[in-house]
C-alpha cells in the first residue's frame, strides 16, 4: 500500500513539475536571452579603457600561503600607491627595492584599474 502510495506521489510530483515548465514557454526563453545578452553587454562595456605602462618598486615580498601554492604575493608601491600584485610561483620573486614594469588598465564602467606584470622592454 505504501508503496502505490509513493509512485502515486512521485507521479503528481512529476507532472506538477512538467506543467510548470510548460508555463514557462516563449517567455522564459525570452528571459533567458534578455540576461544573456545584457550579461554580455555588461562585460564588453567594462573592458579597459586606457591602458599605459608604470613603473612600480616592490616593497615587500609575502612567502606563497603554502608550500604548494601557486602565486606569490608582492607588495609594489606604483604612483604614490600601494598595490599588490601576484607573481606566479615559477617567476623568481625580486627582492624589495627592485622595479617592475607592470601594464595598467582603468575599466570604464567600476573605474577600477588593474595591474599586469610586463617585460621591462616596455617601460624603457
């Protein structure tokens, strides 16, 4: 009895679960589209705006958080400000006092600027 009493049950659940997704329709197609092209929008008017390169001088270098992880962190103080910046494990940190050439991006919609490590050539 119990038994017939689940599949009965499992059986409304499906079917409930099947009209509303026939509720849905056009329309849910339509909202799905609409994100999807806003999301887009969104990223491509938020890409950078002016990009330049800067100088920057490390002042410090953080050991990776553990023995197996992947960045190490630096400190670098660029125009005046203090950044920190992520170094892959595999690039020899350089020690305080060194310079970096680094590749500054503003983005026009956050006004955020980011900051890339860059061969030296294209400070000089």
């Amino acid at each position: 009895m119990s038994d017939d009493l689940d599949k009965i049950l499992r059986d409304e659940d499906r079917e409930r679960a099947r009209m509303g997704l026939r509720d849905v329709g056009v329309w849910g197609g339509w909202v799905v589209l609409i994100g999807t092209v806003l999301a887009v929008a969104i990223f491509v008017a938020n890409g950078s705006q002016n990009t330049h390169h800067v100088v920057g001088v490390v002042e410090q270098s953080l050991p990776p958080s553990a023995p197996d992880a992947g960045t190490v962190h630096l400190r670098v103080l660029v125009d005046g400000t203090q950044i920190t910046l992520a170094l892959p494990t595999q690039i020899a940190p350089p020690d305080p006092g060194d310079t970096l050439c680094l590749r500054a991006a503003d983005h026009r919609l956050t006004g955020h600027r980011s900051y890339v490590n860059v061969d030296d050539s294209f400070c000089s």
